[in-house]
C-alpha cells in the first residue's frame, strides 16, 4: 500500500478516497467518476479500458462508495439503542471478484486491501475482510475459509467451482450482493469458459 496519513475524520468516504488518490499522486479519470455514479445508482455494466488505467479501482471503489451510503441510510433509520447494542461481527461474503489467474487474483486481494486500509482508522469498514482463493491459497487459509468466507472472495474459475460444489454454497452465496468478472475475455473461448 502507498503512504497515506490520516489527518481528521472527513465527512464521506468519497472524500477520503480522493484525498488517498490525491496522496498517491493520481488523478479520478471520467470513466471511474462515470463507473462510481453508475454503481451507486445500483446499475450492472461492462467496463473496457486498457491495461493500467485503473478498472479496480473504478469498480471497486464504487462498490465501497456504494456500500457506505447504503449503511449510513440504514444507520439513520435505526434506533441508537439498536446500534449501540450491536456486537461487531465480519461481514458475511458480500462481493465475489472472480479473476482468471492465480497471480492475478493475489494481486487483486492486495489492490482490494489498500483502499480499505486506509479507511479503517476513520471506522469504516472495519468488519470487512478480504479474502483471495486459488490453487495458491495455503490450506490454512482454506480451512478458515471452509469455516467462514470473508466479506470480499477473490477468486479463479476453478476455485469457484470447488466453492460452488460445497454442500453449503447456497447458503455460502446467499449473501453476495456483488460479482465482479476480471478479465472476463481470458474467460471466453477456452475450455475455462464452460466454467463461467
């Protein structure tokens, strides 16, 4: 992750993106400010753009802005009392990121990280987890995975298929509210696309 020093709570967490974006010496393309309207707005889509112009964050990014306003709308119709009374808990699997390659998908997890740690010391998303699975992912991590699935699963085709395959996956699914296809033309045209 880049260097980010928090300074004071900002008042959204767009705010706190931009000035994370503004620390790493980047700059918000149109295509990703479109990409995070259009997510907001709860709308499905395709996104095409060349090699690192960055289509995980125009995404993901959304997706947490997305998820932030959601909570905040829901924290205000709450009683206090109900949230004071809350005890902390992960979040269930939430949003399933599926990626063709298993070096891929390492690199995914840790792009999906950074943002989020630099907005856990202002409280947000601090429950959120996230979670990479591959023919990579040592059996450790597939044990607690097997026990409970983080909020975000990074995945491969293959490895989804074994997650598919799982006594439990309705109930393991259940809960996705977003999947997000990487790179989905490595997907087509091969023996790996039937899995898609």
């Amino acid at each position: 992750m880049l260097p980010f020093v928090v300074q004071t709570r900002p008042k959204t967490v767009k705010a706190t993106l931009a000035d994370w974006f503004t620390a790493c010496s980047w700059k918000a393309f149109k295509f990703q400010r479109d990409v995070w309207a259009a997510i907001g707005k709860g709308q499905s889509g395709l996104l095409h753009a060349t090699t690192g112009s960055g289509k995980t964050y125009a995404v993901w990014l959304g997706i947490l802005m997305h998820f932030m306003a959601a909570a905040k709308s829901n924290r205000a119709r709450a009683a206090p009392e109900k949230i004071a009374n809350k005890k902390p808990v992960a979040e269930p699997l939430t949003v399933l990121w599926i990626t063709p390659m298993r070096a891929l998908a390492a690199d995914t997890r840790l792009a999906l990280a950074a943002p989020l740690d630099v907005l856990l010391p202002h409280g947000l998303f601090k429950h959120w987890t996230v979670g990479a699975r591959s023919g990579h992912t040592t059996s450790a991590e597939r044990s607690a995975q097997n026990t409970r699935l983080p909020t975000v699963q990074v995945t491969t085709p293959e490895s989804l298929s074994v997650l598919l395959s799982r006594a439990d996956a309705l109930t393991a699914l259940g809960s996705v509210q977003v999947v997000v296809v990487d790179e989905w033309h490595e997907l087509m045209g091969n023996k790996r696309g039937v899995q898609t």
